[in-house]
C-alpha cells in the first residue's frame, strides 16, 4: 500500500504454448484404411482425402504461442471528511494479440491465418460503506469494460469475445 489512502496492486505474466503434432494412432489407422480401400478396388488418395488432409493441416499449424497479460488495480479510500466512507479506484487490464493458423477443413481454406487484437481493458468502480442501523452496509458500482472493447481471445478451436460494456451494482449487508 502507498500509504493508508492508497492501494495498488500490478502482476504481469507470460506463458509460451508450444504445439506439437503427435498422430502415431491416427498415423497406423491411416495405413489400414488406405490397404482397405485398395482392396475393395477403390483409390487409395480420394478414399483418405480428408484425414490425410487433416494429418497434413496438424503438422503444418505447429506453433509457438507466447502471451503477456498485465494487470493493475489502483483504489483510493477516503478516511475522513466529508466523503468518509467512499472508494474509488479502477482495474486496467493487457492482453498481447496471438497469431492464428489457416483453416483447412477438407482440404478447403476456410479462414486465412491472421493475428487477434491485443487489448486494453479498463473497469471502474466505487463504493461506500455505512453502518445503518447498527449494521454495516456497503453499496457499490462497477464497469467493466469501460470503452466497449471488442476482440477476440481463447483458443483457436474455441475463439471467445470480450463481454460489452456492463454496469454491475450491489448492496451488501453485515449483520
């Protein structure tokens, strides 16, 4: 703490996801598949297409992945006077941008490879604490997502969107 007034609160952190291509089974059942083919008279390549096609996309989508996050939480509380009672403060939070492989989906280009927006994220909030009736209340306000960021972050397979702009209050009693 900065001083009996002051929180602050900073983290970074940094993690690296490398992919790797491990298909021994699918590889073996590849072979069998494709010895079946040739014996119902049938083309080795047009009957195995599309899992040769998804062995190939694996082995060509290996990447390394690194993501930084940093995060900060300031909050200012007022002690005395005439705003006795009150917090305000914000949370700040950075997420780098991650690169995404093409999407090939039966030998199809699905969607080019391209790089997510990094992202800045800002979230208010304030509250107020009170003893009423011989019990403390606090009532509090938060935004998250201040400046409406949109972009997408999560995995490839499973890409996710930052949440609009919310307004979230509350009301807490201790009795």
């Amino acid at each position: 703490n900065l001083s009996s007034n002051w929180a602050l609160r900073a983290s970074f952190s940094e993690s690296t996801v490398e992919t790797s291509a491990f298909l021994p089974l699918l590889q073996s059942y590849l072979a069998q598949a494709r010895l079946a083919a040739s014996q119902q008279g049938l083309n080795q390549d047009t009957a195995t297409q599309v899992t040769r096609d998804f062995i190939q996309s694996q082995e060509d989508g290996l990447t390394s992945v690194t993501r930084r996050t940093a995060n900060l939480t300031a909050r200012y509380a007022f002690k005395e006077g005439r705003f006795k009672g009150l917090a305000v403060g914000t949370s700040a939070r950075y997420a780098n941008g991650t690169d995404r492989v093409d999407l090939i989906v039966d030998g199809q280009l699905m969607r080019s490879a391209y790089r997510t927006d990094s992202y800045f994220l800002v979230n208010p909030f304030a509250n107020y604490r009170r003893k009423i009736w011989r019990h403390s209340w606090t009532f509090q306000v938060n935004v998250n997502n201040l400046f409406e960021r949109r972009t997408e972050f999560g995995s490839f397979a499973n890409p996710q969107y930052l949440e609009p702009r919310q307004f979230i209050s509350s009301v807490t009693i201790q009795l």
